[in-house]
C-alpha cells in the first residue's frame, strides 16, 4: 500500500507505507485512525494528505531521510557524548538555515529521530564558538550590557577562567 | 513555512534538547551570547536543564545503594560547574618534571613544581566523582552484578592516555607532589609506567619500608602526623603501599590458587564504592555497613629482617632498594561483626593485670580482653584528640612530653608489653561520636586468618572499622603470630565497601625501638574459596 503526500506547492509524492510511517503525522492521519474507528481512512492511492506547512524541497529531503530509516529504527534520545551514525551527520549538514526548515518541519510533522538529529545538527555548528561566534551565527547582536556580562561571569563564578577566549 | 526560520524562534523545548546536545563549556558560550538561550538555563522555578547537563555526563549522584543514607540535596548547578572546572584543569596541566635523579642521592633539592594551590582544590573533585559513581547491585547470593558508571568513565578518559597520567598521577618519584596527584593514582592503580620502572618500585619501597616513617603520631599506619588525634590517609604513603603491593601481587599471583575476580588489583572500577561482594541475606548482620562479615583475603608483604636493619640502621646498607628482596604471604580472613556502635562485652569489662606476662597463656591471648583505657594501671596506650580532653586535664609531666608531638596525648608510655587487641582498641572517638559517625557507627569484628606456612594454621584476630571525619574507611586489625602480637592499621581505597579494598601498614604492636613495619592488602572475596599458595615457591620461608 502506498500514500501520496501533497506538500504546500501542491507537488504530490507517492510513498510507500513503510516509508510513511516514520512521519507520525501521517501514520496518525492514515492508519491511527484504524485504531478509533474501526477502519483506515487511506485504504487506497487515490486519498492524499496536504501537509500545508511543508515546501517540496523540505519534503523531499524528509523524505530522503525516511526512505533511509524505514527498516531501522533511528536514535531518539541523546546526550552530549553521543556519536550519531556518519549517514545521518553528512545528510543533516553544516548549513544552519536549511537545518532549521528541517527541524521546524521534522516538529510538525511529528518525526522525533529526524527531531533529534536536526537539533544535533544545530550543536554541531555551535560546537565550539565563543558567545562573539555565536552572535553572528545567528545574526544577531549581543544584548548584554557590558554590567550584565560582568555580572554573567560573577555567576558563571569560575567557568570564566577556562571559557573561550573572545 | 515559518515566514523565518531563526535558532530563536523555536520552541523552548527544542532548545532545550538542542543545548543538551552541546558540552556544558557549549552551553556557557550559548548563554553568553543571547537573553533568550540565557532564560533556556537559568530559570528561576527549575534546575532542570542543570540536572540534565549533569545526568548527560555523570551517574545521578542521589542514588545509593541499599543501606546507605541518603544524600543531601544536590545543588546540580555547582556541581557541574565544579567538575567541568577539574576536567578543564586537568586537561590543561602540563605534564610535571619528573626528576631523575632519586631524592636521596640528589645534594640540592630538586626544583619542585607542585600544582598551584587553585588546582588542588579544583582537582580534589575528582575523587569525589568516583565516590559518587552509580551503586551496582548484588544478586541475592550476594554476587555483585557490574553496572557501567559513566563517572568511570569520565574518569578513566581524562587519566586513558600516558601523557594525562604522567601530569596528573605522577610517581612518587617527584617529590613533593601535591596529596590530590598521589591519591588519584592510589585510585587509578598501576600505570603503564609503574609496571616496568624498576626505579619507581624502589622509590616505593623506600617510603614503605623505612621505619622512620612510622611513628606514635601517625599511628603506625598510613596517616598524616599531628592530625589532633584523628587519622586522615596519608595519601603519599598509601600510593607507595599501591605500587609496592601491586607488583608484588603481579610477581607471586602464578602461585595462588585465586580466580580472576579474586585476585586484588586496583583499577577505577574497583575502587567505587560498593563494588565488594555482599553477604548473602540469610548470613548478613544488620547495620554492617563496611560489609565486613564474610570472607576475605590478605596478602603481608615483608623485608628479611637483616635487609630491613641494613637500610634503616645500619649506615652501610644499600643506596636504593630497587632490587630488594620481598616476601609476600597469602592468607584467608574469616571475619565475623562482634558488635556495632558499641564495644564488644570483653573489650571494656575486664582489664589483664600488668604483671602478667601476654605471652603465658597462649590460648586466650590472641582474643583477649582488651585493658580498659579508664584503668591507669594498665599497660596501654592511649590517643586522644583534643576535642575530647583539654590541655589543662594533662599533669606537667605529660606536658611536657608532648612538646615535640603537639597533637598526640602519651598518657600512658608502654613499659614492657601490651595486650593484642588492646591497642586502640578505644579511642576517644567512641565517647564523643561526631555526626558521620552516628551514620557508621564503629564496627567491632572478631575472625581468624589461616595461612599455609603459618605455625598453628589458623591464628586469631580482632579489630574494628571506622569512618573517619572526611569519609575514609579506616581499619584496623590485631593478630599474634609467630610469637608476636602485630597490629595493621589501614584505609580502604575507594571507599565504603569498595572492590579494592584495604591497604594498611602492619607493625609490632609493642612497637619497640628497630621493630619492623611493612605493607598488606586486604580484599574481599568475590567467590568464598579459601586462598591456597603452592609451597614449592615458598622454600626460603623455612630458613
């Protein structure tokens, strides 16, 4: 059996159920269902679901990423010291902004390992800069007072002895 | 989509996950730069993201293992900030000059280089890591089931590399390390350097079997002098103790009849707290909380007397003991808890008169009664701390020969003899038991330890186990033997019940002028098989 996903262009996509399954929005929308009233309301090709917030090249990268873990389950929790499988680091990427179509869409959609690799994309490009780095990473200027960030540091106590030079 | 994707405009939750991504020193960068990632951490209704940082990288420190009183509440922020401190510092720490040359024979004080007094205190959390590792449990026979302990972990990845250790642990070939360095590698156990340096087993031995190293004010034990009375470990000496009886066990281990799991070795797993098999439900006593009751092993490691009195005293003997001669024996300890909290019903009762010689009765007098320190008569010898008498309670005569021992009351000086088991068998602490020790209170035990070229076998002996004022587990065990009464006083490496177990300092317990001294090991068994030795090696023990 297999689904079509229309994304916000109105491109459509035909996917198979393995496939659309990791989008939990569309596992609820499709097959959930089954579970409350008594039948599926995809039982065949010719339904699809618009997922409005969704542009076609994000879709189709999501989809990429589900075609891959449609037969493995991908990490879901995570910790500072955790090694994400090489795949996954070269599919998410260095590029801040694309991460952050990815994550914002991977949230709606409901896809929690997609989720947690996008937020580990984000801390890898934090990975090591200093708050000045940072700053103009995002864009944005620092809104600290110089009184605020000597205050910052009395409370960061001694963490100022060893953070990175700036 | 979002008319602009921005890090900021997420919800919170996902920065949240996002920051618990990044290492802590991350994190702080991240609060630097933006208001808004700021409010993510530091949140006045919840610690939660300080509590993840630290679960992230280190075991919950509120768990404890059965029996064990809960711990305070944890202030999470602190304590992340105070271990990301120590690992920075240790990661910055230039590797320290080891000197080359020993310490004896160098004319002019080699330049020391101790780490500043900031990185002591910085590092001394580091121990403390390790004594807040997760608590494995045991099976109902009372086996210890292994359980990965990330602050392990952590540990053994910030001491893993050759260069690390060599900053960080040292040998006690530099002199005047800092306490922190030698109690790390006390910790740590045996370096690869440690294993083939012929002259960091000298240096060790040389700390270890020079007797003026032992003395009244450091209770002929591995304690640091004038401490007002209380034992605090000598962290120097019980680092020697390591090396030394670490490659000794490393030499005579072929011979002993000992699985894996029993053979003694010190490693950062072993010395967590609570690793040491626990009795079986059935066996165990109620309120044992150094896991004493049950069977343990011990090695006594000693010089020949001639090699002993030719170093210390002769003025001729040789330069190092690099190449010195050691024996080391095995034995297995059947240990039973007498008592808690209170001294046994014999240790207190009744007091030997003076005149009678300790060595008359043979039968009674490896398990005698103690003299009751409240007796003058008697011959013993007694230590207070000053928190239990006042200066002016002392008679000028005692005064005065405590002016070149400050801290140490001789109210007592031993004239000819003492009782095994009397020694210290009370102390002043049990009077006045401070707030630690109402949580572990004085464990009194009895047992017996058979050996295999002992002469009887089996030997009797006593002691007790306390919890001193910093939270080391302090031992301490008298014995007659071969005509002799000896005393061990000693420190369990790692904590309350740890696998490693305990390294103390035996001597005679008349403690005569050129009496000897030297190191053992005590451990608990993981399997309850009695120790055997093959004989063929131990030839030279019948000279």
């Amino acid at each position: 059996m297999s689904i079509t996903l229309i994304s916000k262009e109105g491109a459509q996509f035909l996917v198979s159920k393995p496939v659309a399954d990791r989008i939990g929005v569309v596992r609820d929308c499709a097959y959930g269902a089954d579970f409350w009233l008594g039948y599926a309301v995809a039982t065949d090709d010719s339904m699809g679901i618009t997922l409005a917030n969704v542009t076609s090249s994000i879709l189709s990268k999501i989809l990429v990423w589900c075609e891959h873990y449609k037969d493995m389950e991908p990490l879901v929790d995570g910790d500072s010291n955790m090694e994400f499988p090489e795949w996954d680091m070269a599919y998410i990427g260095h590029d801040m902004n694309q991460i952050l179509f990815v994550l914002e869409a991977a949230d709606y959609l409901h896809i929690p390992g997609l989720l947690l690799l996008a937020c580990k994309g984000i801390a890898d490009v934090l990975d090591g800069r200093n708050p000045r780095g940072i700053c103009d990473l995002l864009g944005i200027v620092m809104d600290f007072s110089h009184r605020q960030e000597v205050d910052m540091d009395k409370e960061n106590g001694y963490w100022r002895w060893f953070l990175h030079p700036t | 989509m979002y008319p602009k994707a921005h890090l900021l405009n997420l919800p919170q939750e996902i920065l949240e996950s996002t920051l618990l991504l990044l290492d802590p020193l991350d994190v702080v960068s991240c609060i630097k730069a933006c208001g808004k990632l700021r409010s993510v951490v530091y949140n006045e209704h919840t610690d939660y993201m300080w509590r993840a940082m630290v679960l992230n990288l280190f075991d919950d420190p509120r768990e404890r293992a059965e029996g064990e009183p809960a711990p305070d509440t944890v202030d999470w922020m602190a304590l992340l900030q105070a271990r990301i401190r120590a690992r920075e510092v240790a990661q910055s720490i230039l590797p320290s000059n080891i000197v080359r040359r020993s310490p004896r024979l160098s004319l002019k004080p080699a330049p020391l280089t101790p780490p500043q007094p900031l990185h002591q205190d910085t590092l001394s959390v580091l121990p403390q890591i390790l004594a807040d590792s997760a608590r494995p449990s045991a099976a109902p026979s009372g086996a210890i089931i292994p359980r990965e302990s990330k602050n392990v972990l952590f540990l053994e990845e910030l001491l893993g590399t050759a260069g690390r250790q060599s900053a960080l642990l040292g040998s006690p070939l530099t002199p005047g390390r800092a306490s922190i360095s030698s109690r790390l590698h006390a910790l740590h156990g045996l370096t690869a350097l440690d294993l083939v340096s012929p002259r960091i087993r000298g240096v060790a031995r040389e700390k270890v079997y020079t007797m003026r190293n032992y003395g009244l004010a450091s209770f002929w034990g591995p304690f640091l002098a004038a401490q007002k009375g209380a034992r605090k470990p000598d962290w120097g000496m019980l680092e020697s103790m390591m090396i030394v009886l670490g490659r000794n066990v490393l030499d005579s281990r072929d011979r002993w009849s000992l699985t894996e799991e029993d053979l003694p070795a010190v490693t950062l797993d072993r010395s967590r707290p609570y690793t040491q098999r626990r009795e079986e439900e059935a066996k165990a006593v109620e309120g044992d909380w150094a896991g004493v009751q049950g069977r343990w092993y011990r090695i006594v490691s000693f010089m020949d007397y001639n090699d002993l009195w030719d170093w210390n005293w002769s003025g001729s003997g040789p330069k190092t003991l690099d190449g010195a001669f050691e024996v080391v024996k095995l034995m297995t300890l059947d240990l039973q808890v007498m008592s808690i909290g209170v001294p046994p019903e014999d240790a207190v009762s009744d007091a030997r008169p003076p005149s009678s010689p300790s060595g008359s009765s043979e039968d009674d007098s490896d398990f005698h009664p103690p003299s009751s320190p409240s007796s003058p008569n008697s011959d013993t010898i007694e230590l207070f701390d000053h928190a239990g008498i006042g200066e002016e309670e002392l008679d000028d005569a005692d005064a005065d020969a405590l002016d070149h021992l400050p801290h140490v009351h001789i109210l007592h000086i031993p004239s000819i003899t003492l009782h095994p088991g009397g020694f210290n068998m009370i102390t002043s602490s049990d009077r006045l038991p401070s707030a630690r020790s109402r949580k572990h209170p004085t464990i009194y035990f009895s047992g017996t330890s058979t050996g295999h070229t002992t002469d009887p076998p089996v030997t009797r002996l006593r002691g007790r186990v306390d919890m001193g004022e910093d939270g080391s587990v302090l031992w301490r065990m008298t014995s007659r033997f071969s005509g002799h009464s000896w005393v061990s006083e000693g420190v369990q490496i790692g904590g309350v019940q740890s696998q490693t177990g305990v390294l103390a300092t035996w001597s005679e317990l008349e403690h005569e002028d050129h009496g000897p001294a030297g190191p053992s090991w005590i451990w608990k068994s993981r399997s309850n098989t009695v120790a055997k030795e093959r004989r063929d090696f131990l030839a030279f023990d019948q000279q």
